[in-house]
C-alpha cells in the first residue's frame, strides 16, 4: 500500500523539561487496559488518527506528524506548517525533538557495552564514574541496572520551583551532565536505590556520562556509531552546537503572555535523556530494528522488556486490549513538543506521533506532562494499534 500523506496548515516548536514524563510513565505503563467497546464496523487505525490530527491542528498545533506501519502496510500524515514565521507545509520527514525518547537508543548504546563485557548491569556506577558517590551522595550503592530502570532513587531536577521564565531561560543555556548533576546534588534522594521506580532524567545523564567515558567519544557520535549510520536514519541526531536542520518544524510556548519559538535550545546539546532530534519514520525504523535483534542480541531484547514496575531497560510497556498483549516503546514530553513511539514485540504493528503543542504556557506541576495534550498523544497511539488487533 503506498504511503499516504494528509496535509492541513497550523504551526510550533521544543526543550527539556526533567519533570516531564514521570506521571506519564508511571500513571500508564503496566496496569489493565481500559475496556474497548468493539463492533463489526471497527473504525481503523488511520480514521483515528487522521481525526485526531485535525483535531489537534484545529486547538492550535502548528504541526502533528505521524507514521502508522502495521502488517506491512505505511500510512502517514503531516498537517500543519514548519514554522509560524514563514508557513512552509510541513512534511512527514520533517525532523522534531523526541525528548525522552532519546532514552531508548542510549539503553542500547549501554547494552552493547554490557554485551562487549565493557560493564556488567550489576556494576555500581562508581566504577565507571567516579565522583558519582561523592557529588550525588546516594543513601546506598547505585547499580547500572538500577539507572535503566529508573530505580536509582536519584532525585530529578528542582525545576518545579522555577517560573516558566526560568525554566526557558535555563533551557537556553548550554550546559553539560556534570552541571546538570551539580544543580540536582542538593535534593534529597526519597527512595533506597532498588527499592521502587521513579522517573528521573538525571538517570539517562548519568548513563550518558558512562557511555562516553568508555567509548572516548561524545555520545552524539556513539549514536551515530551504535544506531544512526546502521540504521542509514537520515533525519535522526543528538542535539549539537549550530543552527537547528532547515526543515525542523519548530515549537512555542507561551511565556507572561508572550509566544516563544523554543526550537534547538542550548540546554538540549548533547542531552542523553531528551537531546535527540528524530522523524516519524526514523523512529519506527529505530524500533523495528531494535525488536528484531539488528541493534542487540535478541537475548538482550527480552531482557529490555521485562518490566515488572512497567519500565523495562529504556523502554516503556502499556497495556494493550489484545489479547493480554504489550506495546513497547517511549513517550517523550518537552516544552513545545509532544511524541509517542509504540510498537508490538514483533514491529508488525508500531505508531509514531510528533506533536508541535499549541504555544501555550508550561504546565509547571511536578512530575507532570509540560502540557496535558501529553496524555492525548499517548492515548492516540494506543487506541490506533488496538484497532488492529
């Protein structure tokens, strides 16, 4: 079936917010499936879809970009516009910021070490990072597993205490791991590392950290090494100093009354938990590849996605209505950007939606969604794989 492609007009653009996906992982990724109503007359997966694009478009999204392949067959769809200041349709290659997505390929760049004998999941982080334990202070030995998991304990950053103002601002400004870690070192950790799950990006940093201290290379290139140039992905990078690509489709919000383009900011560069840039086909080729052990050994593989607490090693499970079934995958959350990527165990069936919010201001609850149409982006995706059950 050729590829198909939707077009409307809207436009907006992007950041990294580390209160960003906790209640969206934790609040959705193990428990039962809501109840589906079925008939004879199932709507499809692109009817769901396309009418949750027009629907978006319609609240003031300046673009949602979306790829559906299942059983073999690609749909796709781009409505809306790059950019609000010069409205070039956008299209579905268009590259956009992923935010915690990012978090699955640097589990794989860490998993190819542990399949290399470079580290083991058991080891603590102090032997490949040390200064961890004396800068982070954690109230008992950090394992790797423990990171990949979100089961460190490791708090996140303050930035709930900040206005939307600061938080953009300190978006802005680059800043490496080790600054981001300092800036966290005087929260109190609030669980035992082990002991229960808890979101936070100061775990992937950390990862992100080790990666590049064994590799003896920024983590942009070890992607590029580990994913990006095997994978032939051709719109997909870490964030990096310079001018955002030509055909980004760039996002807003909205700041004291003001809109903001919060496109390829400073503080995204080199950012292992939420810097890397990303299309919609991309990233379900990125999946695809990954479950059909093209990335890791397909042992490992499993062992990605076993997750008792519902986040496996860097990845997400939800439910799905088939059949007991999971879908698999990350969600990513970030001032101006929403994004889900889901797919089955086997890739016969996997979704990814990019949307560019509406400009509105942050939502600055903790350890939630930078904007609730966060929930939405998730619930789309799953509700258009479970009509192909």
């Amino acid at each position: 079936m050729p590829e198909t492609q939707q077009r409307t007009s809207a436009g907006r653009s992007p950041a990294h917010l580390a209160m960003a996906l906790a209640i969206l992982l934790t609040g959705c990724a193990s428990g039962a499936p809501a109840p589906v109503q079925k008939t004879q007359a199932a709507v499809s997966h692109q009817t769901v879809l396309a009418e949750f694009s027009e629907r978006m478009l319609k609240l003031g999204a300046p673009a949602v970009l979306i790829e559906a392949r299942v059983n073999g067959e690609v749909w796709s769809s781009a409505g809306g516009v790059r950019s609000l200041d010069a409205p070039t349709p956008a299209e579905v290659t268009d590259p956009v910021h992923v935010a915690s997505v990012t978090k699955s390929m640097v589990a794989v760049s860490v998993l190819k070490l542990v399949e290399e004998g470079a580290i083991r999941l058991g080891d603590p982080v102090g032997k490949h990072l040390p200064g961890f334990d004396s800068l982070m202070k954690p109230p008992g030995p950090v394992t790797v597993e423990q990171l990949l998991r979100h089961e460190s304990g490791i708090p996140a950053h303050p930035e709930s205490v900040f206005t939307s103002r600061q938080i953009v601002e300190l978006l802005g400004q680059p800043r490496t791991a080790e600054q981001n870690l300092a800036l966290a070192a005087s929260t109190p950790w609030v669980l035992m590392p082990g002991s229960g799950f808890r979101y936070s990006n100061l775990n992937y940093l950390v990862l992100g950290l080790i990666v590049e201290r064994l590799r003896e290379q920024p983590l942009g290139q070890v992607l590029r090494s580990d994913i990006i140039e095997p994978l032939k992905l051709t719109g997909t990078h870490l964030t990096a100093p310079g001018p955002a690509p030509a055909t980004m489709v760039h996002g807003y919000i909205t700041v004291d009354g003001e809109q903001q383009d919060v496109t390829y900011l400073d503080g995204l560069i080199d950012d292992a938990a939420g810097g890397l840039v990303s299309t919609v086909g991309d990233l379900n080729t990125f999946y695809a590849a990954l479950m059909d052990g093209r990335l890791v050994k397909p042992a490992t593989v499993k062992e990605m996605l076993l997750a008792p607490r519902g986040y496996g090693l860097g990845l997400t499970r939800w439910a799905s209505v088939c059949s007991g079934a999971f879908y698999y995958g990350h969600a990513g959350d970030t001032a101006g950007y929403g994004t889900i990527a889901l797919t089955t165990p086997d890739a016969r069936r996997q979704v990814t939606i990019t949307l560019a919010y509406p400009p509105d201001p942050l939502n600055l609850t903790p350890y939630a969604p930078s904007n609730p149409l966060a929930w939405e982006v998730l619930r789309m995706g799953r509700k258009a794989l479970d009509t192909n059950c």
